[in-house]
C-alpha cells in the first residue's frame, strides 16, 4: 500500500475511487486491464490521501444534491480500510452534505458503517451493491480468493434489507465451464430471493477479457483448472466478449425468478435507480378561498 495526493476524485457522472488497485484477488477483474492505466502493482494499493477533502469541496460547490457513486472500479472496503477509515471519512462527508450513496463492494466490512449508511438513507438515499458470482463456498474461494464468500454476502444483504437500505447484485460474471451452470443460478437466485434484494444486475452469461486482465485470469486458470486452459486458448483465443454455451438457458432462468419475485431485472432501470437522487415533491399550498 502506498499513498498519494491527487488532483481531483469526482468523475464527471459523480463517481469515485479512493483507492487505486485492490488485495481481493478476483481471477476475472478487469479493473486489471491495461485500459485503466493502473502502472503500480495491482495489489500494492495506492490511497488517494487526500480524497476526503477533495471530495469536500467538490461537493460544496455542487449547486445540486446527487448520488455519488463509488466502488465500480476498485472496492472501497479493501482489508486496509479496517485500519484506515478512508472510505468512511468520505461517506462521513456525504452524510454531512446531504448527498446520496450508491456503493459496490464483496466485502463485509461494509457493515461498519451501518450508521452512516442509515443516516445517508435517512436524509437522501443509500443503495448497496454487491457482487455474486457462484453459489459454491470452495469455489468462491478458488475464484475471489481474500474477501468474504457468498454466504456471508448474503448476510450482509439480509442485514440491510432488513435495515431498511436497497440492495442490488451484479449477478456475474459467469465464467464457461467453471460456474455457468443451472445449479449454481439457482443458488445465487435463492440467495437474491431470500434476502429480499431489490434488482440484479447482469451482462449475459459469460465475462470479458481485456489486454491486462486476459493474461492474469488465464494464468489462474492454469494454476486452478488446467483442464481447460487449452479449451480456452481453442475455443476463445483472445477474444474480449467471452460467451457460456448455456446462456439462453440461464438467462431465461433469471429472468423467470426475477419475473416472479418481483426483482428489478431490466439493466437500463436498475442503473436509473442507482443513479437517481430523490426530489422531496413540492408540498401543496393551500387555497386563502378553501
């Protein structure tokens, strides 16, 4: 872990990272694509230092409450943040202000600041997200090594279901012949059902491999399944859209499940939810005539 002053933290959409790289160990993660332009170690995490106070004037300045968005790049509940308190300070922020929070995170650590998701909820609204990819407890481990497994995830969506905060899934990715299957979906639906989770968010059945992140998740594929790292290399080569043979079928079962629970399962809606910071209606005036 290193640090760092930067010049800016909000995204022109209102989004923001605190952190750049992540210890998770996620095998698909394509914040790890070139793209991004990450040029440290992945893992040796650098700390925006002073992303609170730039958070704070960028906000102050703000002629307008919005959601502000973090987490779609690096989780902002990375192990280090138990110490740090980094990302609280700045959700501490947004609670002051009166702004909105829509935070994605696999970490349960999330649960810490509980008060302050609650409070943010209160004044304006908090929207939880959290990832869920399989169903199985040791393969879970394999894939998302160093951060807490599904089940305790779906505590955690329990936990703020019941707290009175909406919580969102991104139900992916599936990656072929390792976790595309009817028996895990199931696993995950039931998950998503029983904890009452308000929509899901997913991309079809597959993953998408990037220059940088290709590299990384065919090395863990031949460090864990080296059964299909030559399957891979066959049927996929380089691609970027990586797609399962089975996503007509699950597909059609999300939906299905989404359809009779009542889950928000259309993308383009569940991301206006997301994004979307509430207006208290004008309150009626009355009439001097009755």
């Amino acid at each position: 872990m290193h640090y760092k002053e930067v010049k800016g933290i909000l995204s022109a959409r209102n989004g923001m990272n605190v952190f750049r790289g992540c210890t998770h160990g996620c095998i698909y993660c394509d914040s790890r694509s070139r793209c991004y332009q990450i040029n440290h170690n992945f893992e040796d995490v650098e700390v925006k230092i002073n992303a609170p106070e730039l958070l704070e004037a960028a906000l102050r300045k703000k002629r307008g409450k919005c959601m502000i968005g973090t987490g779609a790049m690096c989780d902002p509940y990375i192990p280090e943040e138990a110490q740090l308190n980094h990302t609280r300070k700045c959700f501490e922020i947004i609670e002051r202000y009166g702004f909105g929070l829509a935070v994605q995170t696999k970490s349960d650590l999330i649960l810490r600041d509980t008060d302050l998701l609650l409070s943010i909820n209160q004044k304006a609204k908090c929207a939880v997200q959290m990832t869920l990819t399989t169903y199985d407890e040791d393969l879970c481990k394999i894939i998302e090594p160093n951060v807490c497994t599904t089940k305790r995830r779906f505590e955690v969506l329990k936990i703020l279901n019941e707290a009175g905060i909406k919580t969102v899934v991104w139900l992916s990715p599936f990656l072929p012949y390792i976790n595309d299957t009817r028996e895990n979906i199931e696993g995950l639906l039931d998950y998503i059902v029983r904890a009452k989770v308000y929509g899901i968010i997913t991309f079809g059945i597959g993953l998408t491999l990037r220059d940088g992140n290709r590299e990384y998740y065919y090395e863990n594929l031949n460090r864990h399944f080296p059964q299909l790292t030559e399957k891979y290399i066959r049927k996929y080569g380089n691609m970027y859209e990586i797609k399962s043979d089975n996503e007509g079928e699950l597909s059609g079962l999300i939906i299905d499940i989404c359809k009779k629970h009542g889950i928000l399962y259309d993308r383009a809606a569940v991301f206006n939810f997301l994004g979307e910071f509430p207006h208290t209606p004008e309150p009626e005036q009355l009439s001097l005539w009755g």
